[in-house]
C-alpha cells in the first residue's frame, strides 16, 4: 500500500515545478495536500472543476452579527498592513489582488491609488473592485506595490501569479504577501485537521523557504519575512481546529460561548508559537529588481 502511495505521488506534477518529485502530506476527504521536494510547497489535489460552489455568498458577506464582527476585525486588520506599506513607500499605485468588498482599499486611498481586483465568480457587492481571471487581465497600468493579502493560497500555480504581478510593478515596486505557513509548528500539531488548509478553497499551501524559492524564480528580491502576530486568524483558527480534530459540530453561538473561556490559553499558545518563530501567518515582502 505504501509503496502503491508513494508511486501515485510521483505521478502528480507540481503545478509550480511541473516535473518535481511530490510526497503526500495530509489527506481531507476529497483532496488531498501533496508537498513538493523542488519548490518546497504544497498544493491541493485534485483541483475541483466547480470551484465556485467552495464559496457560498456568506464567504464574501456573512450577515448579521457575524458580518458585523468580521467588518470591524477587518478594519483593524488593516493598520498592521498600513504599517508595512507606509513603511517602504509614501505615496504612489497599488494593486490589491483578492481585496474583497475592498476594506484596505478604503483605508490606504487618502494617501494611495489603490485598484482591487477579483475572480469572476466572487459575490462582492463592491462595484469598483475589478472581476476578472487576474492572469488575464490585460492593463496599461504599472504598480509601486501589489498586496496579496491572504490570496496567493487561493490561487492553483502561485508561480503564475507572481509572474504576473512582476510584469505590472514598476522598477523597484514591492509585493507584498501575507499567507499562512504550512509547516509551522500549529499545522504539525494538528495535521490533516488544521483549520488553514481550507481545503479546497486553499488550492497552495505555502513555506517561507517555498515562497522565497518561487519569489527568486519570478524576479523578486527577497528584502523581508517574519511572523505575523494575526490575532484575527489566529484564535478562531486554532479553536476551528481543536474542534475539527475532536469532531465536535456546534452552532455559531455555541462556538462565541466556547471561545470565551478559552480565550487567554490559546492567546498564551499563540503567542508562544510567535515567539518561537512558528506562528501560523506570515508575511513576505521582496523587490522587483
């Protein structure tokens, strides 16, 4: 049986690398998250057909208190990403690949340009957020910076898109790429069960040796990658996942009530894994040179 797995996992392609060797690491289901020894990153396989489906309309806009929490844990969101911006540039285009209903968009656009783009099959109510397939959206435009903030996992060949997001940068512009880290210490933990595979949804899953590999391969020069204390992925993520390895369905009010006790140990854990340089979310920046 083993040696039947490991002939199958030769015969999948990285969809980065194309010919490198992959090994099976975590299996949900359906689909299964397959590691490449080239590119040292994962992806998800197989690739649904109907991908659209994964996103229900509450993805985009969950109603009622829910949509309210998320709007205002957004906003604050946001300031760690001004800091980064404002940190390298002071004025100038960027463009927001995966920007949502466009809440970083409103927050940067008193001091930047700032154009948002999404899929086609996104239920955004936002009409100045762009949809369209991003590798083949075709524009005279060129970019002092392009985000993907939580998107480069969403996408099947993060290679591509960095390629893509080289071309529109001006000489010298920045990418910036916040993402969640598929061998931190939290996923070891959990496996299969962790709560930031998102299995389908998330069809890369990403390194940060990996994706400073795939940065180097589309031009980019690597000139930041640290941690990111990301309380608001963070916390729900590691409840989410204690409770899918338990097996435990509860109703979204259950769940508010549940994190109330818990919410000083995980924090602690949280803060832990930062420390030791194993928080699940980090955030890479490199130059197009």
């Amino acid at each position: 049986m083993q040696n039947w797995t490991e002939n199958f996992a030769r015969m999948i392609k990285c969809p980065n690398c194309q010919d490198s060797p992959t090994i099976e690491l975590k299996a949900d289901g359906k689909f299964q998250v397959f590691f490449c020894t080239g590119c040292l990153n994962g992806f998800t396989y197989p690739v649904p057909a109907g991908l659209a489906k994964y996103y229900p309309g509450g993805y985009w806009i969950p109603q009622g208190w829910k949509g309210f929490v998320k709007e205002q844990v957004y906003k604050l969101t946001q300031k760690r990403r001004q800091r980064w911006i404002k940190k390298y540039l002071s004025s100038g285009k960027i463009l927001d690949v995966g920007a949502g209903e466009g809440v970083f968009i409103e927050t940067m656009k008193k001091q930047f340009s700032v154009v948002g783009i999404e899929p086609p099959f996104s239920k955004i109510k936002n009409q100045h957020i762009i949809k369209i397939d991003f590798l083949k959206w075709q524009t005279k435009q060129k970019f002092d910076a392009v985000v993907f903030w939580e998107s480069l996992e969403h996408t099947r060949v993060p290679q591509k898109y960095l390629e893509k997001a080289y071309n529109l940068l001006k000489k010298g512009g920045l990418v910036f790429i916040e993402y969640p880290v598929l061998d931190c210490l939290e996923s070891k933990i959990f496996g299969r069960f962790w709560y930031h595979l998102d299995l389908p949804r998330h069809l890369a899953h990403l390194t940060e040796k990996g994706l400073g590999i795939i940065t180097a391969k589309a031009g980019f020069k690597k000139i930041d990658s640290k941690d990111v204390f990301a309380l608001e992925y963070t916390l729900p993520g590691f409840l989410a996942s204690l409770l899918n390895i338990s097996k435990v369905k509860l109703p979204k009010t259950n769940l508010l009530l549940l994190a109330v006790p818990l919410f000083i140990p995980v924090l602690a854990v949280e803060l832990l894994f930062y420390v030791l340089h194993q928080a699940p979310i980090g955030i890479m920046i490199a130059r197009k040179v």
